[in-house]
C-alpha cells in the first residue's frame, strides 16, 4: 500500500522534506502543506534538490496554502500538482497510511 | 490631584531592531513580532524592521488568506509607515535563496547584503528576533 507523506515545514529552516525525500519509498505521495509549500518553488536553493526527486514520488502542493502566502502566480516545479482541500481528503483516503513529518 | 494627561512619551528613545526570520501563517511568530512592533512605535521609540531567512516572506505581495481561515496581516506592514516605522530591510541572500526579488514585496525596502546587515544590527541598543 502507498503512503502518503504530509510535510508542513519550510525546507529552507527545517530537514523534514529532505529527510522525507531520503526515507520515502518511491511511488509514495508527498503533499506539501502549510509552510511545507515553499519546496514546491522553481528558482530557489532547495529546488534541485526536489526536482531531482520528481520523477521518484507523486508529490501535491496545496493551493489554499500557496495563495496564502502569495505564491499562487509563481512558477511551481514541473511535475508537481496543485490541489484543494477536497483532493486532500481523497489523498487521505487513497493511501493506506499517512505520516505527518511534523 | 489630578495628574495631567499627556499622550507625548518622554522617556529615553532607543533604537530597536525587529529581526523578522518566520514565515506567516505557518507560526504565529510574524504576527506577534508585528504587534511588538507597533506597541514600540506607540511609544515613540527609533524601530526598524529586518526580514531574513523565511522572514521575508511575511512582505510578498498578493497574500490571500480566504482559503485557509486565518486573517491576512500582510495589509498592516503598508501601514507602518503611519506609525513612523519607514526603516525596513531585507537581507539580498535571503531572497536570493527564495528566488524572489524586491518586485515581489508589497512595501518598500533597502535591500542589504549580509555584510551591511551585520553593521546595522550592530548599531542597535535593542534587538529582538522572532
């Protein structure tokens, strides 16, 4: 069964997503949530470092999070969806287990 | 006797320095930092403000908090300058690393690299970091 890992912190302040990227099982989800949304941006420091990983997981960004914090127009890195509080629940759902890396 | 009321605060001014190194949102270190903030300008002391690090983010324009259920605060730093709170600098490597630019941000700010930052941060008598 897939699982689905959920990540809240800035990869630029806090090792959760690169640990994340290092431990999780390719073909697992991961969905950047709250400050964990900063991962999903082209043209930082930490952006290789993701973007090198895209093809090895399914990774979600929430859209709610990204409009927040103003980033909705900026451009995400290729490969990573935007979705909803709806397709939250459904990733929820779909994926036998979920680990918030809080 | 009644003291006399008097609204002009008289006692020493300071320089402070708000290190702003949080995104928002997130924590509630941003929002707490700013109301510090405006408390300190009340009292007439000499405030600037540094966003580093995730800091800068609390400044990107366009902020829209409708989806998340938590009040947008990003309106309040273009109010500052009301308060005679106009000293706000944004560290050039933090940016950088965020591959944001000073178009990003929704007031104006001086720009200094670390360098510069180190000798405004040390010209201070009061640094306070959130």
């Amino acid at each position: 069964m897939k699982m689905l890992h959920v990540v809240n912190k800035s990869p630029f302040e806090k090792s959760s997503l690169s640990s994340c990227l290092r431990v999780a099982k390719n073909d697992s989800g991961i969905l950047l949530i709250e400050d964990g949304v900063f991962g999903a941006l082209q043209g930082t420091s930490v952006t290789d470092e993701i973007a090198g990983r895209s093809a090895d997981f399914k990774i979600y960004v929430l859209g709610p999070d990204l409009a927040a914090r103003g980033l909705s127009e900026k451009p995400i890195i290729d490969g990573i969806e935007i979705i909803d509080y709806e397709g939250f629940v459904d990733l929820a759902v779909e994926h036998g287990a979920v680990n918030s890396w809080l | 006797m009644a003291e006399e009321f008097d609204d002009e605060f008289d006692g020493p001014v300071k320089r402070f320095l708000f290190v702003n190194r949080k995104a928002p949102y997130g924590t509630v270190y941003a929002l707490e930092s700013l109301e510090v903030v405006l408390i300190s300008a009340a009292f007439d002391q000499d405030v600037s403000l540094v966003f580093m690090d995730d800091g800068v983010f609390q400044i990107v324009k366009d902020q829209n908090t409708d989806g998340i259920n938590i009040k947008n605060f990003s309106r309040t730093y273009r109010a500052l300058e009301g308060y005679d709170v106009e000293k706000l600098y944004v560290e050039k490597e933090s940016l950088e690393a965020r591959g944001l630019s000073e178009d990003d941000l929704l007031v104006p700010v001086e720009v200094l690299d670390s360098k510069a930052l180190s000798e405004l941060m040390n010209a201070q008598d009061v640094v306070i970091s959130a």
